[in-house]
C-alpha cells in the first residue's frame, strides 16, 4: 500500500531518484504512475500532463487519475500548481498556498461518482485544501529557503487558452488570486475520496493584460526552474513523518443521502 502521493503540473516532473513504473487500472482508464522509494515507504509520483507534456488541461483523465491514487492506497497528496497572478502582491517568481479555488471550467466531470452509483452524494468544500499539510508545508518552507507570498485563491479555467483581458479583469474584482487550468476537478476529486490534498502555487506570470506585459515561455520556466526542485524535497521530507487524517476532516467530508 502506498499511502502517500506528489502530483507535478508544468515543469515538474520528476524527483531525481530512481523510480519504477506502476501501471494502475481504473474503471475510468489507465493511469501510469512512478514510483520512487523513500527510506522504508513508496511514494506516487504523477505528471498531470504526461511525460511529454502531451496532455492539454482539458483533456487530462482527471477522475482516473484521482481513483487510480485512491486505489493504491494514498492518503496523502502534494501538488504543485504553474499559475499567473492577478495579484499585485505576487509576482512571477513567487511561491503562494492555495487555501480557495473558483471553478470556471465548462466542460469537465464534475464528480468522481458516476450515474451507476445508487445513492447520491454531496461533498463539504469548506476547506477543500487539507489544513494539515498547508501547515505542515508552511512550516518546513524555510528550511528550503522556499519564501511563501501569502495565502491565494486560485481561479482554474478551461483552457487550453489564455484568458482575455477582461476576464482577468473580472477574475481581480471577485477575489481571485492567482490563475489556472487544472486544479479543478482535480482537488474536488481527491476531498470527494477522502483523501488529503494540498497545492503549492508556483507564479510563472502575471496574467493577461494585469502588467501589460505579454506571457513568454521563457519567463514561464525560469520561475519554475527556481522553485520546482526544492518544494519536491520538502514534500519528500513531509512524507518522512508521520501524518495522520485526525487533524483534518478531509476523510469525512463526503456523505451520501
């Protein structure tokens, strides 16, 4: 059984360990995991986009990604988030908690339960970031010299697009933080499993038009660059301890009626 998981979006993709390859059947489809042993225990390691980076946000398998985790055992959950800022506090570069999100996808599962199930269920979002590991996080970020801007809410879009002007502009007014496109469902899944989730936002960019400046890929991987190897061994060094669920309600926060 293995209890605990890191997810990587862009540019973060790998641990520089030696890692095995586990292939994880789900009724929603497969889903090829690494995984890398640390000390006695296993981690899962899953590139949300592929390998190749061949996977666009809308099309990524999030619910069999999520059961395929829920399958092997994990518990636990670190993900880290490529994000543009709409914030004049935070800025490319930056590395931010995410403590909120607001769904602005159209066209995506909404729920790992699907029709054959027979009962309904409804799921508690107040604190769809698992408290426990932000803190935990938190507390171990200076140890890697990782300075945390603040808290944020995160806005995920559908993509693959950009956004336009104006919907930056509207994201602003009604409290949005910092911008992606594929935090959602991904965190509703894993809160709807039970398990505990948390993201670290990494800032590659200010969002369009909120600087004036346009989106490069080069300004897009140097902020990853900096930040992407030392959050994955502080999520590797968090895994070391012990964890439990009894500080959260993550694992109750699903009920059917």
């Amino acid at each position: 059984m293995i209890k605990k998981a890191i997810i990587g979006g862009t540019g973060v993709y790998n641990t520089g360990e030696h890692s095995d390859t586990l292939t994880v059947y789900t009724k929603f489809g497969d889903v090829e995991l690494n995984i890398v042993k640390n000390g006695e225990e296993s981690i899962a390691f899953l590139a949300r986009h592929g390998k190749n980076h061949s996977v666009p946000p809308h099309g990524i398998n999030y619910r069999a990604n999520m059961l395929a985790l829920k399958q092997i055992g994990v518990k636990y959950i670190y993900t880290t988030a490529a994000v543009g800022s709409c914030n004049h506090n935070y800025a490319p570069g930056d590395v931010v908690m995410i403590d909120d999100f607001i769904d602005f996808t159209k066209l995506r599962q909404v729920s790992i339960f699907d029709e054959s199930e027979d009962s309904v269920y409804h799921t508690d979002m107040s604190d769809p970031y698992c408290k426990n590991l932000r803190n935990l996080f938190k507390n171990i970020a200076n140890k890697y010299d990782i300075d945390i801007k603040g808290n944020a809410v995160y806005g995920c879009t559908e993509g693959p697009r950009f956004e336009t002007k104006a919907e930056i502009k509207y994201y602003n007014q009604i409290g949005v933080d910092v911008v992606g496109m594929t935090n959602v469902p991904e965190v509703v899944f894993a809160k709807e499993l039970g398990m505990c989730y948390s993201t670290v936002g990494i800032i590659t960019n200010w969002c369009t038009g909120f600087k004036g400046d346009d989106i490069t890929l080069h300004d897009m991987q140097a902020a990853l660059a900096d930040n992407k190897e030392k959050i994955t061994r502080a999520f590797i060094e968090i895994f070391s301890s012990d964890l439990s669920q009894e500080n959260c309600m993550c694992v109750e926060a699903t009920f059917k009626l």
